[in-house]
C-alpha cells in the first residue's frame, strides 16, 4: 500500500492509502488528506490543489493537458495537481500555504 506524507503549513501528515488512490476524492470524503490538502474543483481547472512533489515524482506519469494548462512552468519546479494523480507509488508532496493561482495573481496585480 503507498505511504503518502504531505506537508503542509509546517506540518508533516502521514498515512497509507488504497492502489491507486485519488487523494482529492478521499479528502471528499473525509479520509486523509481531510483536512489538510487545499482543493476545490477536482476537474484540473482551479489548481488549487497544486503541490509540489518531494518524492517519488519517478513513478507518476508524465502531466497531462489540464496540469499543463494550470502549471505551466511550474511543471518544472516539480508541481503537480493532486486531482490528476492516482497514487500507485510512495509519494512526499508539499503544498504551498498559499494557493498557486492566488500568488500569481498577487505577483501580476502588483506589478
Ligand atoms: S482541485 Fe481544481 S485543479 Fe485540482
């Protein structure tokens, strides 16, 4: 079963979960990750459920078109849309305390 750790506002949560597991729909219904990973559409249209892989990032397959849409070169930095992932593998993730969409917003608002 893949051990998942997320970090989040300086906090460390661990669990095992199910063969491939989504873990926006857990968090839906109220498994680990719930509380903790930020998350709304589900569909890879918001991005709020961006997280930036630590490890494993080697056993998920290559981003699909929504996380190209809502990442961009943040594929690079080793972000990744939760809601896309079905975890198969041992993974680390860690997700921003602020949203991605919101600090680009932030970034292109003040400037
Ligand atoms: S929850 Fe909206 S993109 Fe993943």
């Amino acid at each position: 079963m893949p051990t998942v750790t997320l970090h989040k506002l300086g906090q460390t949560f661990t669990d095992e979960v199910g063969p491939r597991t989504n873990l926006v729909v857990r968090a839906g219904i109220r498994q680990f990750p719930y509380p903790n990973l930020r998350y709304e559409c589900g569909m890879g249209k918001c991005s709020k459920c961006a997280c930036r892989v630590i490890a494993g990032a080697e056993h998920l397959p290559p981003p699909n078109w929504k996380e190209k849409k809502q990442l961009g070169e943040r594929l690079e930095q080793g972000y990744r849309l939760t809601c896309q992932l079905w975890i198969e593998h041992d993974i680390e993730l860690a997700q921003d305390d602020v949203p991605a969409a919101a600090a680009l917003a932030g970034a292109s608002a003040g400037a």
